[in-house]
C-alpha cells in the first residue's frame, strides 16, 4: 500500500469518471461532482483523466504517503499542507515517504480533488472506482485506517506544472434547459425557476441538492408514474421544493421534472447557503 488515510471527513470517497452508459439496465453513472477539477488534477499529475482520486466535501482529509508521490489538490480553495509546509492548489508537489498531506475547511467550493501519480489501483466495479453512495457500488467512503495502492505511472509529467483555474464562490450561475413535465406545475412555475435567487439547503449530497426559495406549485393532484431520470434534473415534489440530481441520483423518479440543469460542475461546487442563479 501507498497511502494510508489517517482521517477523513463524512462524504469522502474514491472517485473517477463513472459508470456512463449503464443507466438503462439501472446503474447510475456516479463519478466525480465537478468532473473538470478531477480531470485537471489528473492530467497535473501525468495520468489519464479517467483515473481515480479522491474527492473531499468540505475538508477534513489526512493521509501519508508510505513512499514518495506526486500529488495534486484541486477544485474547492482549501488550505493543504504536506508535512509542515503548505501548498498551493492545482500544482503538483511531491509528497515524501512518510510525509502526511492534510486538507483544512474549504472556504470556496465545497469539494477538493485529491489526484495521485498512477491513479488509485483500487478494483473496478463495472467499469468504474468510483463510490455510488445511493446504489452502494464502488468502494466504502473512506474512513481513518484506510490503505490505498496506488497503480503505475501511464504517462510522462507535464511541462505545465500549475493550472490557472478557480472554482466558483458564494453566487453561482448556471444555464438550465426546459424539462418534459413543464405542464404538471401551475403556469408561471419556470419563470420563478429561472427569474428568483434560490439557496442551497443544508440538504445536499451526492444525491442532490434541495434549493431553498419559493414554492413551485403542481397543477393538480394527479400521480405521475415513474420515468428515467439524468443528472441535473430538476425535480419538484408535492412540497414545491425543487431538487438538482447530481451523480449518485435515481434512475428513476415519479416527480416532475420542470428543468434540466447543463452546468453540473458548477453544482456540485454549491455549499450550502451559497446562491444560485439558473439561466434558461
């Protein structure tokens, strides 16, 4: 083994691009939240974009390296330190045998990408390391005593060895499209959808993120039967709470879907209380 995870906060788990293409035999892709942080940390660190790293919600991650490593955190601005000395985000470091690397609370964004030269060598399963937190696929989220290997180098480093990138902060903007069942809300429902400044709840994870604003109100009381659902759909329960579907959401749903969310990296940078504003 490489690394050795010491602590961990709750939500941090393996991940890598997921499982595409299996939603039709009821597998939900997973992968990582803001999937562009991921691949840019792997790409610093000379690996394939769809390798496996870890992604960290809101901080709280101590590992130590039990050789030496190239390492790369990215995504949400966290402080990091390796060793003694902290470091910057989106740059490589090389992480020293027996030196720990230590993630603090973000205070922009809200996931961190920990990405590590030759990826993580955990087993895939269909396809994929990544951790699906609703289905239970993938390995466990990660917890203190965890051993990770780390698999060969695939590719040589990078000349580039910073990336001029930056998460967005406490005001979000993000475009969204129409959804099929428009119709199942009272007429005047997209317009607050798209015109209102919503909050992220409390309520939020790999799941989805409930927002707090006004009700969207259903037409009627009549039941929708289930249908497929995607990432970034937009679902509206009898309690007029609409909820975004992030990675780990259902297959299916029996809620209207008013919208479809298109900017899902910037979503799953969202930390609760930060506003969000969606652009039809």
């Amino acid at each position: 083994m490489s690394l050795r995870i010491e602590a961990a906060g709750p939500g941090t788990t393996v991940q890598d691009l997921g499982r595409p293409g299996l939603r039709a035999v009821g597998v939900g892709s997973s992968g990582a939240l803001d999937r562009q942080s991921h691949r840019i940390a792997q790409r610093l660190v000379g690996n394939r974009e769809s390798a496996a790293g870890i992604e960290v919600p809101l901080g709280g991650l101590r590992l130590r390296a039990t050789r030496d490593h190239w390492v790369v955190v990215a995504g949400a601005e966290t402080p990091v330190y390796a060793g003694s000395r902290a470091i910057d985000l989106w740059r490589p470091h090389l992480l020293r045998a027996g030196e720990p690397l230590e993630l603090g609370i973000a205070t922009r964004g809200i996931r961190a990408y920990v990405a590590v030269r030759g990826g993580l060598a955990l087993p895939p399963v269909l396809g994929s390391r990544s951790t699906d937190t609703l289905a239970g696929l993938g390995p466990e989220p990660l917890r203190a005593g965890d051993e990770l290997a780390v698999g060969r180098t695939p590719l040589p480093l990078h000349l580039v060895d910073i990336a001029p990138w930056r998460v967005p902060g406490e005001h979000i903007e993000a475009r969204v499209v129409p959804g099929p069942r428009r119709d199942y809300l009272e007429p005047g429902a997209w317009d607050l959808l798209t015109g209102e400044t919503w909050t992220a709840s409390t309520a939020a994870d790999r799941v989805g993120v409930r927002l707090d604003g006004p009700l969207l109100r259903h037409r009627g009381s009549a039941e929708l039967p289930s249908e497929g659902m995607i990432p970034g759909a937009i679902q509206v329960p009898p309690s007029g709470i609409p909820t975004i579907l992030l990675a780990d959401g259902p297959v299916t749903g029996g809620y209207p879907v008013i919208g479809v969310v298109l900017d899902l990296d910037r979503i799953g940078q969202l930390r609760p209380g930060a506003t969000l504003r969606l652009r039809g």
